[in-house]
C-alpha cells in the first residue's frame, strides 16, 4: 500500500512540474524581462512586416507587368505569324498568276473541233478549280475596261484616241490584275482614252 501512495505521491509532483512549465512557457508576462523583449519584438516584427508588405506590393507589380508584357509579346507574335502567311500566301498567288494566265488565254483559243475533248474538258476542270480557290482567298479579278483609269490599280502602257470612251477611261485589258483585300498582287495592264 505503501508503494500506491509513493506512486501517486510521484505522479502528482509531475504533474505540477508539468503544470508549472506550461504556465510558464504561455505567461511571459509575469517575468519582467521577457515584457522588455517582447516590446521591442513587437516593434521589430511590425517593421518586419510593414517591410514584408511593401516587398510583396513590389512583387506582385513586377509579375503583373511581366504578365503584361508577355501577354503583348504573345499578341505582337501571333500577328507576326498571320502576317507571315499572308505574305507566304500573297507571294505564292503573285508566282501562281502567270499560270492562271497562261491556262484562260488557252482556253479562250481552243479550236472548235477540240472543245468537246475529254482532255480538254478536264484540263478545263483543272482553271475552274483554280478559280474556286481563288474566290475562297478572296482574290478579286481586274478586268477594268469601261472604267475610270485608276493608277494604284491599273497600269498605262499606251493611250487610244477614241470616240467610243472618255478620255482617262480604260478601252483594253491587255493583261488582268488581281488583288487581294487592299493589297495589289499585280496591276491590270491597261490602254487609255486620250
């Protein structure tokens, strides 16, 4: 019996020592020293944390322009790009007009006991596709006999005197111009009424 009451005896005294470190380790403010401490603690952490909130202001201002200026340079490149294949496009069109060229002047004087040849007909297959791929790219035909001569569309090579056109008006197309949107692939080669 002796032995229980030692051991509750022992287990009580630990138990104050316990409760004696945790009051001391939660009041710091009964012990003088520590309050003096603590004040300036307080201080240095409210500086620490004014320097902290102003360190953070400038990082998130920095990363907000570095985001502004990559979401730029990402809108400055995919218009690079698009400008890239529509120059790629236009040159391969301005390369491809010649041909175009080449295939409706044969068509226009194919003679009469060949136009129903099935060679004929299919090469013929071959212009009108051409053409449809030309409507879908938008590439607009110039073909300006009757109007007014425009020199950002067409190009003088002569003048015709003329009873049946005002003069400054297109008489022939000696050659079809083509453009695309705003953009001139190649100016129609034109005469001129004096």
């Amino acid at each position: 019996m002796n032995n229980k009451i030692n051991e509750q005896a022992q287990n009580n005294e630990d138990l104050m020592d316990e409760k004696e470190f945790i009051n001391s380790e939660q009041a710091p403010e009964n012990d003088p020293q520590v309050s003096d401490d603590s004040d300036v603690d307080i201080e240095e952490l409210k500086a620490t944390i004014v320097r902290l909130h102003k360190e953070s202001e400038t990082n998130l201002d920095g990363w907000q322009r570095s985001r502004a200026e990559f979401d730029n340079f990402r809108r400055r490149k995919t218009k690079e790009v698009a400008e890239s294949k529509s120059q790629g496009a236009i040159e391969a069109f301005t390369k491809m007009l010649p041909v175009f060229d080449d295939f409706e002047r044969a068509f226009d004087n194919v003679p009469a006991d060949l136009e129903d040849n099935p060679w004929v007909t299919g090469t013929a297959l071959i212009l009108k596709n051409i053409q449809k791929v030309f409507n879908e790219y938008n590439i607009e035909i110039l073909d300006p006999v009757g109007e007014e001569f425009d020199p950002n569309m067409h190009e003088a090579i002569g003048m015709d005197d003329s009873t049946d056109y005002d003069s400054g008006i297109v008489t022939t197309t000696l050659q079809k111009g083509y453009k695309l949107g705003d953009k001139i692939l190649r100016p129609a080669l034109v005469r001129v009424a004096s």
